[in-house]
C-alpha cells in the first residue's frame, strides 16, 4: 500500500527518476513511508492515538531479515492485528491516502 502512495505521487508524463526507483526499492517501512510523504501524517497520529503509535511501533519493527526468524502465532497475531485494526490500524491510516 506504500508504494501505491507513492506511484499516486507520479505522474504518468513525469520522467522515470532512477535515484528514486533505487530509494523506494525497499521493505524498510519507515523508508516507505517517508517516500509517500506520510512521515508526518504518521508522527501525527501517533501523538494522538496511542494505540495506533503502539502499532506502528510494531509494524515497523519488521524488516525483510525479521521474516527469517523463528516467532510464535501469537507474535504474528498480533502483528497482523496491529495492521489491520479497523480504528488504530497501520493499513487504515494508510488507505485514506491510497
């Protein structure tokens, strides 16, 4: 859903940016995030909502090494709850931008 933000900041007449494409080729969610100019969309939603803060934390604990390691189902419950939480959700407050 990231990179659906940010391909929505390109227009189809824009020329191809490599430095970009290179930046953006990436699983490093707050990497992500600040490609799709959500960085302060998210700082702000985390201020005021605490469980969504808490959310973000966790879903953005996650890298592409971390999917290699051994974790519980309750472990990827609660990171799969944490994205997606109908009110405090990390993929709610990215759709509204989608």
């Amino acid at each position: 859903m990231l990179k659906a933000c940010i391909a929505k900041l390109t227009r189809a007449e824009d020329f191809y940016d490599k430095i970009l494409a290179r930046k953006i080729f990436t699983h490093d969610l707050k990497e992500l995030v600040n490609h799709a100019r959500l960085s302060d969309v998210f700082f702000q939603a985390g201020r005021n909502d605490r469980v969504f803060a808490a959310n973000w934390a966790q879903v953005s604990s996650w890298s592409e090494e971390s999917r290699y390691d051994a974790h519980t189902q309750q472990e990827a419950e609660q990171l799969i709850a944490a994205v997606r939480d109908p009110d405090h959700g990390v993929m709610q407050c990215i759709r509204q931008y989608w």
